[in-house]
C-alpha cells in the first residue's frame, strides 16, 4: 500500500482558478515536503515542513500556499492558476529535517490551459 | 548555484546488457555533497536506489553500483546485467548536508529494457 497519498493524480484547471493539492503521509514522519517538475525541467524544491512549521521556502510566488493542518498532512493551495504552473507536483517526507533520505508520494499531474 | 547534468534519455538496451547512466555535479555551496539516485517506476513514486556521502567509496543496491568521485565530480550509474524490471526513470541528486531536506535534481533518465 502506498505510504504517502497524493491526490488527485490528474487535474485539469483554467488559467486564474485555484486548486488544492492534497498530501497524507503514513510513515509516521515529521517532516514534509513539496517538490515540482515541470516539462524540461529538474525536479525542483518547493517547501519544507517540519513538526508542521515552514521551514524553507524556495518558491517566490506567494500564489503556492502550503498548508498543515495535522503532522501528516501537507496540502498545497495554487492559486490565480498560469499555464506555467502546469507540472507534476509531488510530495515527499522524511523521519526528521535531520535526514536527506526523501520518501515520495507519485505526484499530482497539473495541466493549466 | 548546485546543479546535477546526468544522460539524457530515453535509454534503450537489451535485457542482460550492461548500463551506465552518466551524472555530473556542481556543488558550490559545500565541498562534499552527499549524492543520491533515486528511481521512479512506473505509476509510483520516487524512491531511494543508493546513497553515498563519502567521496571515494561506492553505494551499492538491487545490482545497481555508483562511486562517489570527487576528483571528475561524478556518480555514474552502473548495472553489469539490466533486466526488463529495471525499466523506469533514474535520477541522480545531491543534498548540502544542511539537513534541510532539499535535495538538487538532474532532469531524470529514462531507461527502456527490451527482453
């Protein structure tokens, strides 16, 4: 069974809407994670959590909103959607912020036309 | 910045070839980067192939090896033996070792193996 649920695993959206993106983990970790990989692109790091604080940011749009509302969820709020944002977004965690050694849900494929 | 330039694929070979993916690192903001593959199956997630965070010595895991290599900055992937399970996308990374969990990415491989 898979350990970290990501949801929906496709979505379609119009370009200025807003989409949550859904994230639970059952490994009983304390950190969380946002990555995104866009067409061409490398994976890229998005956010940081850990004991359900924001630890790092490297996105500069405030339009992505992580969201915690319990230690094993990390939900990720988009809103004012652009073509650009199209991606797979793919959620990740691991035992503590201590360690590199990421466990990856199978991601949510955005298309914003 | 870090960045990591590994084969561009797709990868094709036979079933029972041997393989080497090719990685590259540039780590600026530390010496000794610790450096990963991870593989992603198909309709999964990625998961950890092998880690190794001392310069000179080897990770090892399912046939697959890679030595850490300071002196080329590189990590190459290699299997004497491929079988057609092994078909998925490969990706090579490095972490700081700043304990933020963030990881540098190369774009990925991907790797077909025909039986």
């Amino acid at each position: 069974d898979p350990k970290i649920i990501q949801k929906p695993k496709y979505l379609v959206a119009v370009t200025g809407s807003e989409k949550i993106l859904i994230c639970e983990q059952y490994l009983g970790h304390n950190a969380m994670y946002w990555y995104r990989q866009s067409a061409k692109k490398p994976l890229e790091f998005m956010f940081s959590y850990s004991y359900q604080k924001l630890m790092d940011n490297q996105t500069a749009s405030s339009r992505f909103q992580p969201q915690s509302s319990k230690k094993n969820h990390l939900d990720l709020q988009i809103t004012a959607l652009k073509p650009d944002d199209s991606a797979t977004y793919f959620c990740a965690s691991s035992r503590t912020r201590l360690g590199e050694t990421l466990y990856f849900g199978s991601g949510t494929r955005l298309t914003v036309l | 910045g870090d960045s990591v330039t590994q084969t561009e694929g797709p990868v094709t070979v036979s079933e029972s070839e041997s393989l080497i993916i090719n990685c590259t690192y540039s780590a600026t903001s530390i010496a000794y980067p610790n450096l990963f593959w991870y593989v992603r199956y198909p309709g999964e997630g990625l998961q950890l192939l092998l880690k190794v965070i001392t310069a000179g010595q080897k990770g090892s895991s399912r046939g697959f090896e890679a030595t850490y290599n300071k002196e080329t900055t590189s990590f190459h992937l290699q299997k004497a033996s491929v079988q057609e399970s092994d078909s998925a996308v490969y990706y090579c990374a490095l972490g700081t070792g700043a304990n933020t969990g963030k990881l540098t990415f190369g774009h990925g491989t991907i790797l077909r193996v025909h039986p």
